[in-house]
C-alpha cells in the first residue's frame, strides 16, 4: 500500500540555515502521525514543503501518491491543512464560514452537515464565530479541513492556545478520525505528552533532522531498561560496565547502564553489583530504572540555541 505520505531527503534552506535538512519520513496510510520537535526544528517549515506553499531547497514530497513539485494542485486536492491563522470572518454563523469554503471547493451542501457531525459542533452552526470559544473555533477550523474528504489532514500544533478541556476533546477527535472518517492525520507538536496520548505513529525532528521515527508501541516496547548507579569510582565502574556489554552513560548523579532489549534488569543489576564489589569499587546505589519516552525526546533533541529559534 503506499504510503499518506512520503518524503525523500526533502530539504529547505533559507539563505545560510538549513531549516530542514535531508528529511525522508513515511507516514503510514490511517496513522495518526505524531510529528514532534522543539520551537523551531523545522516542523512548520517541513509542512508548508508537504502542502506545496513553499519549494524545497531538495529532495521530493508525495502526499497521496502525487509528487508535489510535480502536480501541486492534484497533491493540494489530496490534503486539507489546518495552519496556525484560522482566517474566519467573525460576522458569519459557522455555517456560513463553511459554506463560503464548500462553494470555492464546488462541493454539494450536504458536506457542510457531515464535517459538523464529525466535530460535533452542529447545535454551535448557526451562531456568530466571534462568540465562539477557542475551541470551537479550532473544531470549526478542523471541520473546514475536512471538506471534501481529503484523504491525509495536516494540522499544526491543533491544541496550541487550548484550555484542558479543549485539549482533551481536540486529542479525542484526532485519535477518532481514521476510523471515523478514514483519513491520515499528520499533526505536529512540541509536547510528547500530546503526541504519545494521540498519536500512532511518531517522527522526531531536531535540528532539522528526522532523529527518530517510527510506530509508537513499538517504539515504547524497543525501550531498553538501565541501570543507575553511584560508585566511588566511577571510571572504573565505566570500564568494568563496558567490559560486560553495558552502554555506559555519565549522568547528573552518577553513571547509567544501558541493558539491552528483552535483558532481565534486576539479574543485569545484581550481576553488575557482584562484579563491582569484587573489583573493590564501592556501590553506593544502584537500581534499574525503566526508560521513558520522554527521555528519548531529550536526548536525540537537545534544545534549540536561542540564535536559531523564531522569536
Ligand atoms: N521564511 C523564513 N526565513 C528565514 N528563516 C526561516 C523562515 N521560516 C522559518 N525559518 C527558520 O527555520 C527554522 C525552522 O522553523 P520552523 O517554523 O519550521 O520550526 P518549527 O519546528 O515549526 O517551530 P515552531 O514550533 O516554533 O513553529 C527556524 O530557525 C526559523 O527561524
């Protein structure tokens, strides 16, 4: 099957930055495609190359099978977008917002009715969207980019500027909308919590690089488990850890043992205890610890100099 979308080595740069640099992501047809990264890694700019709005430097995008240089407005007809600017005129009903889209698109009135179901915002319809909260506005933005059925919706940071409760019904529409509707999401990110509470499927970027991707549980079920410990000799301990196969990190507190896929962590830490006390190196702690998402997005995404980020 091929893929919602897919990139190859796409590339932007803007004079002397390389915003995005040699991306190649796979976004699986029906995934909910977490796309994650700091202020400034490249997301937007990844995205607006996806919807044909800005060229790549390099490197090509298909969105739906459809080479975008190639054919714009046939990949344009395969994706609907939801940008940061919403763009609604604040003296038209809901309705009639959607309406002035759905008679640019020449698509028959009944759409208007579906994609209000779908963000259940039909009781809201006939009321002026400059009385709207936040969230409807953002349910009704969503509700514009699904006119037409576009088979792959790309929306960027949906939730920014939402209170909890709208979050809450923001992640539990995405999370709904493959089966509901049978589309691909593509929503970007800068919090994993967000994206590991919706997402299927995650792509992390870092400094304009795709650092990491691929199916979230797998991804979970891929994290090995480590060890901390503190020893009065950590130099030592670091040799004596390697020596076993451990990949030894430093770390605030101490050093870290990386175990190994499937590696029992409570046996790996009693045998490395034994081993260091028999070398005469004094433990002062040690326990295994199970390694979080979180802690990824961390490492393969260090923060974005100050320099760099968009003010
Ligand atoms: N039109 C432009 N001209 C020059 N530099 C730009 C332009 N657009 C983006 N950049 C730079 O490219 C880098 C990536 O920006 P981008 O907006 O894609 O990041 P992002 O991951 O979407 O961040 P955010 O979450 O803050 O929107 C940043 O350093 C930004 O300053």
């Amino acid at each position: 099957m091929t893929a919602a979308i897919e990139t190859r080595d796409l590339t932007r740069r803007f004079k002397r930055h390389l915003a995005v640099d040699a991306v190649s992501m796979t976004v699986p047809d029906k995934a909910v495609y977490g796309f994650l990264g700091r202020n400034g890694a490249g997301k937007t700019t990844t995205l607006k190359m996806l919807l044909g709005l800005i060229r790549p430097t390099a490197g090509t995008a298909r969105v739906g099978g459809v080479d975008v240089a190639r054919d714009r407005i046939g990949a344009a007809a395969k994706v609907g977008a939801l940008l940061e600017a919403h763009g609604f005129y604040g003296n038209l009903s809901g309705r009639e917002n959607l309406d002035l889209t759905r008679s640019l698109l020449g698509l028959p009135k009944r759409e208007i009715e579906r994609v209000l179901e779908v963000v259940e915002m039909t009781e809201h319809a006939r009321r002026r969207v400059s009385d709207y909260s936040l969230g409807m506005r953002q349910r009704l933005g969503l509700a514009r980019t699904m006119l037409g059925a576009p088979p792959v919706l790309v929306l960027d940071e949906p939730t920014n500027g939402l209170d909890p409760d709208g979050i809450a019904d923001m992640r539990r529409f995405l999370r709904a909308l493959p089966e509901r509707t049978g589309a691909t999401v593509l929503l970007s990110s800068h919090l994993l919590g967000e994206i590991e509470q919706t997402a299927t499927h995650v792509g992390i970027l870092s400094h304009g690089k795709l650092v990491l991707e691929g199916e979230l549980a797998r991804l979970k079920a891929d994290l090995a488990p480590e060890i901390a410990l503190q020893t009065d000799d950590p130099a030592r301990a670091t040799a004596l850890a390697r020596a076993r196969g451990f990949e030894v990190l430093a770390a605030d507190d101490g050093l870290v043992a990386r175990l190994k896929p499937g590696e029992d962590a409570r046996t790996a830490s009693a045998a490395l205890t034994r081993a260091l006390i028999g070398a005469d190196i004094a433990v002062f702690a040690i326990g295994a610890r199970s390694r979080s998402l979180e802690g990824i997005y961390r490492e393969v995404s260090p923060p974005v100099p100050v320099s760099q980020a968009k003010t």
